[in-house]
C-alpha cells in the first residue's frame, strides 16, 4: 500500500492513477488547501478501482500516527506542501513551518512505523540561477524564494536522514515544468485563484476568463527573447514516479533525478504550439522582465533514464492538446464539467 500525501493535487491525482492501474493500493492525505476531493473521485472513476481518502493536515501527528495503525503503508509518496513562488516571498514563515514542519512530522511518524521509503517532490528550483544547461543533477544547487529553499532543505535533511540509518531509500525527484493533463480530460490543472503557472493562464485566456496572457519579458538571449523552460506532460511525469518507486523498494541509499525532456521551449513557442493544438487565438503583450527570472533552464534526464528506465514520451503537442481538452471540458475547474 502506498501513501500519497499531497495526492488530491494536480500532480498527485495524475501519480493516484498510474498507481491504481498498476495494481497498488492507494491511500491519499490531503488538505484540500489547494486542490479538490472531486479530483479523487475522478481518479477512482477513470481507474474503476477506489482508494482511500484522509482529509487532514500532516501536521495533525495523532491522525497521521493513525493512518500507518490502520493501514499497512509500503512507501510514502510525499507532494504535500505549498508550492507558490510569490506567495512564499510575501509568507515566507508559513511555507517553512508548513513545508518543513509537515515534512518533519511526516519522518517521524514513518519512522516510528518503520517505514523508510520515501520518493519525494523536489523542485528544479533547487539549481537556482543555472550556469549553464542542460542541467544535471550535480551541478550546484542554491535557491531563489523560500518555496526553493524549503525544497533544498528538504533535500538536505533526507540525506542527512539516510546517512544516519542506511536502512532508509529515498529518490527526490527534480521537476521540471509540468503540464498537460489525463487524455480523459477528467484530471487536470485547477488552480485557485489567479495561476502561478503558465499553462493554466494560457487555457484560462482561450476560454475568455482573462483577456490575455502577460509574458515577461522578450530581451532574453534566446530564441525570439522570451524566457525558455523545460516542458513536461503531467502523465509522464507521474509515471516518473512508478519507476522512482520500483527501484527505491528494492534497494536503498539515496537519489535524486532530473524529471524533465531535456527540451527547451520559449514562451512563444509554447503559446503558438497551444494556439495550433486548439484552434484558438491566444493575445498576449509583453511586460517588463520579473525579478528572479533566467532566460534558460532545461534538464539532462539521462539519469533518470539510464537508472530508473525511463523518459519522457509525450511531445509539445500532446501537452497542448491535453492541456486544452482539460480546460474546454472544464472551464471552471473542478466546479463544473461538459461532456
């Protein structure tokens, strides 16, 4: 049985599905602070098979002690945390008590039960301002925000973990830039309120809820001066997981990959690639660059391949396409669907 904290989420509803249809059970803590049950019950839909669901904060160490009595938990998948970048330089005491202290709890509670396998969501914002690309995985990591600096000690503080007691596996998976969404278009990106993210504004902007897309800055030393990231499809990116979780029960040690094509894409290019996907008219003006902002960061994902066996499958394309079926289906996110 797997754990899932964090699983009601964009990213975790997208792993509860490969998981499920893998065969594993599935047990999901999530304090909907950000995300919607109704995600959950779409899983179990496109699955046809159900998991179970705990709605609370991991900082609640008695329910949590509670989980690990009542269910026999193989390895924790561990997403939960707040994720916004701005919103961590405006509160940065609430994401290091959030990200760090559920994440200590978390530790505590699975090492008392004796359970030491761990994948965990790490953050290509752990490399900070890259040097060069692509990036692998020893190149220097700094951070930015605090989101960035909660995920790098996070890192930090599960080596330090495994050094001590060898008996513990963890891989800590770097991601890149998801996007897209199940084909289904069941699942999918849903935000509350304005998005952080690219992707779900440029989805927002062509069902009308905005009149155009804000892109920062078009002085960067690139392709045609906008900043260029490193795209990857949600579902391969949950799949990135199964693998992680497949090698992590069979040995131990420590980990950390790159998930990420090892292709770059400009802002524009990924607005005229959902533009060709969808069929619609995507305005946008440009404003001054932000603070913080690189002009490049794209990954070397041949680790990943070379020691889990695996890599990215889904093309621009299938992202946009996926990205919009989601988003025409579901305007309003999980509040309402049109078949």
């Amino acid at each position: 049985m797997i754990l899932v904290t964090g699983g009601a989420g964009f990213i975790g509803s997208h792993i509860c599905v490969e998981l499920l249809e893998e065969g594993y059970e599935v047990v999901v803590i999530d304090h909907l602070s950000n995300s919607q049950k109704t995600s959950l019950d779409r899983v179990q839909d496109i699955t046809g098979r159900t998991l179970t669901f705990y709605e609370f904060d991991l900082l609640d160490r008695s329910k949590l002690e509670r989980v690990f009595t009542e269910h026999d938990i193989e390895a924790v998948i561990h997403l939960a945390g707040f994720k916004a970048v701005n919103e961590s330089v405006d509160m940065p005491l609430t994401y290091y008590h959030n990200n760090l202290t559920a994440t200590f709890v978390l530790l505590e509670v699975m090492n008392q039960f004796n359970v030491k396998t761990m994948i965990f969501s790490s953050s290509a914002t752990v490399y900070g301002k890259p040097a060069y690309n692509p990036i692998t995985e020893d190149f220097p990591t700094s951070a930015t925000n605090p989101y960035g600096r909660t995920k790098l000690m996070i890192e930090d503080i599960l080596h330090d973990l495994m050094k001590s007691d060898p008996d513990w596996s963890i891989s800590v998976l770097r991601y890149f830039n998801p996007i897209g969404a199940h084909p289904s278009g069941k699942i999918g990106e849903a935000p509350n309120g304005t998005p952080n993210n690219l992707m779900p504004y440029i989805t927002k902007v062509a069902v009308g809820h905005y009149k155009e897309l804000n892109v920062f800055g078009d002085d960067y030393p690139t392709v045609d001066g906008t900043g260029v990231r490193d795209y990857i499809h949600v579902v391969d990116l949950a799949r990135g997981h199964l693998k992680a979780l497949y090698k992590a029960v069979t040995e131990t040690g420590y980990e950390t990959y790159n998930l990420g094509t090892g292709e770059g894409y400009s802002v524009l290019q990924l607005v005229k690639a959902f533009e060709k996907a969808s069929g619609q008219p995507i305005p946008y003006r440009i404003l001054d660059r932000r603070v913080g902002d690189v002009a490049e960061c794209y990954s070397n994902p041949a680790k990943a391949e070379r020691r889990l066996g695996w890599r990215a499958e889904k093309t621009i394309e299938d992202m946009c396409l996926d990205s919009w079926r989601w988003r025409e289906k579901n305007p309003n996110g999980y509040a309402t669907m049109t078949t």
